[in-house]
C-alpha cells in the first residue's frame, strides 16, 4: 500500500518521479508516452513559468481544454507549488467559460487553441497570462493566431535554467488545490473547494478498495475537467506508476475501438450513456436478431449463456485485457446492468459527486452486488438522514477527509448543505446490512403522489429507455399529474421505416402514425409494470435530444412544466 510523507499532489508527483522514473506516464494513443522522470522535469519547467509569471500560493489558475497529456502536467503544475487551479469543462458555453474565469478570479488562464478562439479577451480584464494549452508557452496576445488546428505537443524534457533559482512554494494539506465548478442538472454552476487532503485521502480510500499498479493502463475518455475522470482517472495512475492514454478524437465508436485494441487497456472509466448506447446499439439487436433468439432470450437460462457469449465478445473488442469497468456519475440501466453481471463483465458501479472528491462507495468487480453502488470508502463514513422506518430509505450523508471545505464565495450554499457536521448529498438511498448502499434517486426529483407514496422518476425512465426506440426520457409531475418527455431514437424509427416500401407522402404519413404508437406503447408498457400511484398520464415526444451535464445527466430544470 502506498503512502505519502503528507497528504499534497506535490508528494504524489515526487513519490512517482522516483518510484516509477522510467514508466510511461501520459500519452495520446499511437504517439510515444512522456516517462514519469522526464513528465517531472517538464511539470518544474511549467511550475517556474508560472512562478515567474507571478502566480504565487492561492492564485487561482484556470484550465481549459480537451483531454491531453499537456492538460495533466499542467495541472501537476499549478497544484504543486500552492496554486488553485480551476478545471473548466470545454463543453460550457463561451458565456459560462468567461463567468467562471471571473468569478474565480484566475490570474492565469491554460486553454487550448479551439477554445481560446471562443473567448472574448477583452471581458476578462483580470487575466494577465494565456497559456496555450497545445504547446504549453504563452500567447502573445498581440500576434497569436487563433488556429483552431494547432496540434498538441509536448515539450521537451530539459532543465529550464531561467527557473532552476525560483525557490517554488510547497502547499500544505490544507491548502486548496481546486475549485471545480460542477455543471450539474439544476441551473448555475456551483463552485466546488477542494483541498490537497480531499483528494488525496480520496485517493488513498479509494486505493484499499481497488488496487492499482505501474503495469496498468488507463484509457481516458470522460473529461478532465471533472472530478471523477480527474482524481480516479488520473491522480490516481500518477500515484501508482500507472500509463494513461488519451484520444485526439472524439470517443465515438468509430475511434473509441480501434483505440481500444491499441492501448489494450487493463481500466477504464466510464458514465452509463457510453456502455447503454454500445448494449442497445450493437449487442442486445444482435441477441435478438432471428425469432429463435427472440424466445430464448426472453428464458433465465438461455439469456445467461447468450449474455456470457457476447460479454466475451465484448471484452475482446475492448482489447482483451480489461480488469476494471468502472461506471459512474449518473444511474445505470437494469437492463444494462444485467447483461454485464450475467456476462461476467468486470465492471464496478460507483457514487459520489463532486463534493466529495468524488468517491464515496465502491467495489472490485468480484465484490459487485447487482443494482447497488457498492460500499461505503474505508477512512470515510456515510449513515441515512431520518431513514423510514418501512422502507429504509433516507437521504444520504457523508463525513470524511475527502469531504468539501465548501462552495467558493456561497458561504450560505455551504450552510445549507451541511447538518450537523454531515454533507447532504441531495441522493436518496438504502443501505443493507453488509454495507451495500442503493441508490434511489434525487430527493429534489422525489414525487409525491396523491395518496403519499414516494415516486421516484428514475426508476420509470429506466423502464422507459428500455424501449427499443426511446433514446432517453425524463418523468415529471405537472398539474399532479405524471407526464414523461420521451427522445426517440430516430435511427431506429428510420431503419423501421426503411423496410415500408412507400412513396414520400406516405413514408412521412407513416412516420407519424409510428411516433403515436410508440407513445401510446411506451404508457401501456410502464403503466402494466408500475404501481397504480405511478402510472404516467402522458406521454409527449422530446424533439431535440435533452442537454445534460458531463456525466451525461439530463438537466432537469430545462424539462418541467
């Protein structure tokens, strides 16, 4: 078991410079990977950049871009001599992107070259230094060219002597290493304080759950910016010797695979949509395929055989030597979830947020238990606000060195969200008597019926996204009465369509006939599975695919009456 002298992300770089000098580090797939030692050499070259540039313990650095061994090294950069480095996730909006620059007050911003020609430089007056985040060397803001197909390149590893005499601060476990502004599904972005004791006794907990090695390697597909790809997905391969790969590409399936069988990774991280679209898209069409299959997939026996078959499958297209699925920031579907378990997949379900740097339970892939997010961290505690007494359900909380300092100049959005020395983490849940928590739902999303019973939305939208042509949905009260918003999957209605030989007016008249009967289908089918005090009234079809956050959560704000 690793261990560090304190609790700082400058000890985890140092640790690692000497223990794994030689391994790989960081790279983009098909380049050759920076080694620890010389990923070391460029991080002190960026720190005295910085440190020469003015920043000093408590500056606030922005960070933001597109997954890259460049955006790793500078974040080791800033976090290791005291500065507060601020992750800003490029799928913001331009005017989110500036606000948050403001409302943190960076004094230094890293961005990438597609993202530096959205930025309207005059309304960020604060700013005093751009670093382009391809290259890692200042803009010249008077002659920089925004190229938007500037590649990435890493610097080379040599001593920088112009900052061998910068006496580079060293932050203390207290010290705040970021402030993460968390995107979320219920308005404005929020801005996370978290310490170098929260994410590294993060790390460390995480660690006595699921071991990880140098001779790991990570794909990285989700993006930096948040702290679940950020702490599990990087902090922690850098604090054990560990390889991570990063795509130049979007993670669509068409670069997704083939990075898969180049890298072969042994870990990935990942968020249901990703594993939801693969399962509906290419595995369950194919268990399905011929009448015959149709049947036998509908028996226990011969669906576990046909799921084991193509979990193999699976795991193969996947490069073969995966030993760890996790999947997290949002609810997976049951029907997902049983073809990995009945499969024999290595996966592992997950929870936390950002408050909580992220992680808060877990397990290995052999201790999964189906349906539930694991067990509580060791070094961490969570316990139920006001469980009820039938049910067992309560609001979940937790307490812990990972946990927050609070929410950067909310001091009564800090209030609010702590009772008693607890976090409120807004989730509700059930925790079994070996520790296994389930997670039921937000308890901001929670409906009350007319007689009093809980209904929980998400419990109906896994039904709902069971249908083979519903893409996703969201279920709401309005006028109490229970409406859902469903997205089609129109490449499936298409591909329905296709096999109807009729002229244009016909197809289109066709096409509409098809969307009524779904919707009709869709509130028969919930309706016959679900309680009478949850049966859904209406069902309206979601034109445009619904905004969600990073984690791929429907922003649920956007969608009710």
């Amino acid at each position: 078991m690793i261990s560090f002298k304190k609790l700082t992300i400058r000890d985890i770089l140092f640790r690692s410079r000497m223990a794994y000098a030689e391994r790989p580090a960081l790279a983009f797939v098909d380049s050759k990977p920076v080694t620890y030692a010389n990923m070391a050499i460029i991080v002190r070259n960026i720190s005295g950049m910085l440190y020469t540039l003015g920043i000093r313990k408590g500056d606030r650095v922005a960070l933001i871009g597109e997954n890259s061994p460049n955006w790793g090294m500078a974040y080791l950069a800033a976090t290791t001599i005291g500065a507060v480095v601020v992750p800003i996730l490029p799928d913001f909006s331009d005017t989110e992107l500036e606000n948050i620059i403001r409302h943190s007050e960076a004094r230094v911003v890293f961005v990438s070259a597609k993202i530096y020609s959205h930025l309207k430089i005059d309304n960020l007056k604060g700013v005093e230094a751009f670093i382009l985040l391809n290259s890692l060397v200042p803009i010249d803001e008077e002659t920089f060219t925004a190229d938007t197909t500037i590649p990435y390149s890493i610097p080379d590893p040599i001593v920088n002597v112009d900052y061998c005499d910068c006496e580079l601060p060293r932050p203390s476990e207290d010290d705040l290493a970021a402030i993460i502004y968390t995107s979320g599904t219920t308005g404005r972005p929020k801005g996370v304080m978290l310490t170098h004791r929260n994410l590294v006794s993060n790390v460390l907990s995480t660690l006595m759950v699921q071991e990880v090695t140098e001779h790991d390697r990570l794909l990285s597909i989700l993006p930096l910016s948040h702290t679940y790809e950020c702490t599990i997905g990087f902090l922690i391969p850098m604090a054990t010797g560990a390889s991570v790969y990063y795509l130049d590409k979007p993670p669509v399936a068409q670069t997704l695979i083939p990075a898969m069988q180049k890298v072969r990774p042994t870990m990935v991280l990942t968020v249901p949509l990703i594993i939801e679209k693969i399962f509906r898209g290419s595995i369950k069409p194919q268990l399905t395929s011929t009448a015959l299959r149709q049947r036998l997939y509908q028996f226990s026996l011969s669906r576990r055989l046909l799921h084991r078959v193509a979990a193999r499958k699976l795991h193969s297209t996947f490069g073969g030597e995966l030993r760890f699925f996790g999947i997290g920031g949002a609810k997976l579907s049951r029907e997902v979830e049983l073809f990995l378990h009945e499969g024999r997949f290595p996966y592992s379900i997950g929870y936390g947020m950002t408050e909580t740097s992220p992680l808060l339970t877990g397990s290995t892939p052999a201790q999964v238990r189906f349906r539930t997010a694991g067990y509580c961290l060791p070094g961490q505690e969570l316990r139920l606000l006001n469980p009820n007494p039938e049910t067992g359900e309560g609001e979940i909380l937790a307490r812990g060195s990972n946990v927050m300092v609070g929410y950067y100049k909310e001091p009564e959005l800090t209030q609010a969200i702590f009772y008693e020395g607890w976090l409120r983490t807004g989730d509700l849940g059930v925790i079994d008597d070996k520790g296994y928590l389930t997670i039921k739902g937000r308890s901001k999303n929670l409906i009350l019926s007319s007689s009093g019973e809980n209904i929980y939305p998400e419990e109906i939208e896994d039904i709902i996204n069971n249908h083979e042509y519903v893409a996703d949905s969201v279920v709401y009260e309005s006028g109490g009465k229970l409406m859902a918003r469903v997205h089609l999957n129109r490449e499936a209605v298409a591909q329905y369509l296709a096999g109807i030989k009729s002229s244009a007016a016909d197809l289109s008249k066709n096409a509409e006939e098809l969307t009524r009967r779904i919707l009709d289908d869709i509130k028969v089918m919930v309706n016959s599975k679900v309680a009478r005090f949850a049966r859904l009234s209406v069902v309206h079809e979601q034109l445009e695919p619904f905004e969600k956050s990073a984690t791929q959560k429907i922003k649920r704000f956007m969608y009710q009456d």
